[in-house]
C-alpha cells in the first residue's frame, strides 16, 4: 500500500501538466521540470515519468503534427494496432502525413513493473472529427533513461456519448481535474522469483503476451476474427497477480 500511496502522490504534480496539455494551454510545471524533481527519487519504477513523457509527446503532436510526433517517440520495433492488427509503426510511417489537426489525448492509468523498464498507460482521446475513445500504449525504457512508445491500440466509443449541454448565462460552471492512477509492481524479495503470470487463451484471431524483463508485469493483445481489439494488462502486486486495464476496443466496422 506504501508504494501505491508513494506513486499516487507523485502523479499529482504530473497531473496538473496533462491537464493543461489536454486544454491546450500551458499550466503547470513542463515535463523538464517534473523529471529534475524525481531525479534521485526512490525506486527505479516512476509513473509520473511516464506521464511526463505523454504530455511531451501530446505537445509534439499539436506543435509539430501527429505522425511527425509519434516517429520522434517510437521505439524501434513499435507496433500500431490498427484495422488489420498489429503492424510495424517504421514500415508504414513514411507514407503516412499529418493531419492538419492532433488527436487530443490524456492518460488516466499508468501500470509499471518493479524496475520500470516497462510501463503501459491507458486513457481517453478525442480525435479530430471530435469522437472520443479508450486507448492503451506500452512504454520502453531506452538505454538514456528516456520512455518510446512500443505499442499503441485505440478505439471510438459505441455508442458516443451525448454531447455535454452548453452552460446558460447564469450558470456557475465549476471543473475538475481528472486523476491519474499511479500503480507500481510489487519487488519481490530477494532472492526469490515472481511466479509465472496466470495462462491466457487466444481465442479466434490472433494475439501475443509480452512479459517485463524482470517478470512483474505483462501486457498482451488479441485482434478477434471479427477485428475486435483486446489488450490487457497485468501486474505483480503484494503476492498475487491484479489485472490492471482491460479494454475491448472499436471493431473496424464501427470506427
């Protein structure tokens, strides 16, 4: 719970520059400034570091154009999980050009292994038709302590919300910041090893499970037979292993 509550407390300054990222304006320290404070912090695996890379990376999209923004934050072997499933983000990225406007994104869940090399953030979008959807990306951590994304899904809600009503003259409109749920895999004593994650099927179609190097967290993906999109993410906490994010996603026919 320490460890838990510890993350909690350091994603509530990163908060404050998603939320200014999502609204498009600056408020809140930059992501500089939130990583030279957890410099020396305890513990290799730190959320808020994540998160500080998502609101760079939100801001390169809007400032230098979506594709030309996830090219600079793509790990070599990135895979983008798209209509037809997984492919590889360098194989495609060429031919892709900027949308003259950036989807809009902020996470909500970070989940992070016990050294944190590897984190996986899930949140909400709103793309530039104005839907609005789940998405998941999985972070690797580079030789220079840096985060590229490795893995990204995401899909339309469906059906759509309704629109939120237009505030009247009079109205007292009061905002809320969004949270962000920081959790952290447990570190398993020394000298003893994390049991092997629970076994997961694959149903019809295809799929992968992808284990953290020192085995305390695991992400895996399915594309159904009918291009649905599972991704699921679970984590080594306090002695047992928690699922963490479950997402079903847009299936082509309805994005």
């Amino acid at each position: 719970m320490r460890r838990r509550t510890a993350a909690a407390l350091l994603l509530a300054t990163a908060a404050l520059a998603v939320a200014g990222c999502a609204s498009g304006q600056r408020r809140g320290p930059s992501p500089e400034v939130i990583k030279r404070v957890l410099t020396g912090a305890p513990g290799e695996a730190q959320p808020s570091l994540v998160v500080a890379t998502e609101v760079a990376y939100a801001r390169a999209a809007r400032e230098r154009g979506q594709y030309t923004a996830m090219s600079e934050f793509a790990a070599p072997t990135a895979l983008l999980h798209g209509r037809n499933g997984p492919v590889s983000f360098a194989a495609i990225s060429g031919a892709l050009e900027d949308p003259p406007k950036a989807v809009q994104w902020a996470p909500r869940t970070v989940v992070i292994s016990c050294d944190g090399a590897l984190a996986v953030s899930a949140g909400r979008f709103r793309d530039q038709e104005g839907f609005v959807g789940n998405y998941v990306t999985t972070w690797v951590r580079q030789s220079d302590g840096d985060y590229k994304w490795a893995y990204d899904v995401a899909g339309r809600d469906d059906p759509q919300p309704p629109p939120k009503p237009e505030p009247e003259e009079g109205d007292i409109v009061v905002t809320a910041m969004d949270s962000i749920l920081g959790l952290v895999a447990s570190c398993p004593p020394r000298g003893l090893e994390v049991p092997a994650p629970p076994a997961v099927s694959i149903g019809e179609g295809a799929g992968d499970a992808r284990l953290s190097s020192d085995g305390t967290l695991r992400w895996r993906w399915e594309h159904g037979a009918d291009g649905t999109k599972q991704v699921a993410v679970d984590y080594f906490y306090e002695g047992e292993w928690v699922t963490a994010i479950e997402e079903s996603l847009a299936s082509p026919a309805q994005e």
